[in-house]
C-alpha cells in the first residue's frame, strides 16, 4: 500500500506545477488583451461668485486618449438647488490634441454657484479630430470628477 500512495504522490506532483502554472496562464491573459482605453477627462476644479452676480465655472479637461482633437465641446445642463433644470449651455474647450490639458472659465450670468446643485452632460456637441473627421473618443472614453460641491458627471 504505501508503495501505491509514493507513486500517487508522485504522479500528483509532477501535475502541479503545470496545473498552477496553466492556472496563473488563465487568470493573466485575459489581462493583456483587454487594454483600457485611457480617459478624456472632464474635471470641474472650482466655482466662484462673481459680481453680477455670476457663477464663474473653472474646468480642467485632459485629452490622455491618442486623438488629436481640433475641438471638443459638450452640451451641458445646469440644476438648481432644487433639482429643476436652469438652463442648458455648450461649453467649447477647443483644439486638445493627445496628451494635452487645458484649463477653461465658463460665466454663468445671472446666477449664483450656491444655487447649483448639479451639472450634466447632455451630449457631446462636437469631436473633430485634427484630420476634419470626427469621433467618438469625447463620449466613449469621457471620465467626469468634480472638486466642488456642485455634482458633476453624465
């Protein structure tokens, strides 16, 4: 008996090592090749009162896809303080080509920053790539952060 148990041990052993070894395969390749596209990134930094009064947006848009963007620009909407729907602007942040950020103040006349409660993207209103084509690239790999306390995302 303890004869057939060594070379159960054996057999089971010399296994193993490429069970485990087709096991870290599995779990890896699936890994290399999903790639993530890298994000165009839409950041509202700050919102002010100004004189007027106005709300004085501060955006941070990062281009960290491969596009060479002539323009990009995104219908947004703006809430009140009580969810209502204020208005609905385009906010334009030119040409961003790949690596490129660019740091754009939008005027909200007639209106306080304290009463908004929340800002959307509606919609894309324009992706046009260095080429004239266009592309999807501003909706597909859009990632939206806020540093205020006003809501900022799709």
């Amino acid at each position: 008996m303890p004869r057939i148990s060594a070379v159960l041990a054996a057999m089971i052993l010399s296994v193993l090592p490429v069970a485990l070894a087709a096991q870290d395969q599995d779990e890896t390749a699936p890994d290399a090749d999903i790639s993530e596209p890298a994000p165009f990134r839409l950041e509202l930094n700050n919102a002010a009162t100004l004189e007027g009064p106005a709300c004085q947006l501060t955006y941070v848009a990062t281009n960290g896809t491969d596009a060479d963007l002539s323009q990009a620009a995104y219908q947004v909407g703006f809430f009140d303080a009580e969810g209502i729907v204020r208005s609905i602007l385009v906010l334009e942040f030119g040409a961003l080509p790949p690596g490129r950020t660019r740091i754009v103040l939008f005027n909200l006349p007639n209106q306080t920053c304290e009463n908004l409660s929340r800002i959307v993207v509606n919609d894309v209103a324009q992706c046009t790539l260095a080429d004239g084509g266009n592309s999807d690239v501003c909706l597909s790999a859009l990632e939206t952060a806020s540093r205020t306390d006003i809501q900022f995302g799709l």
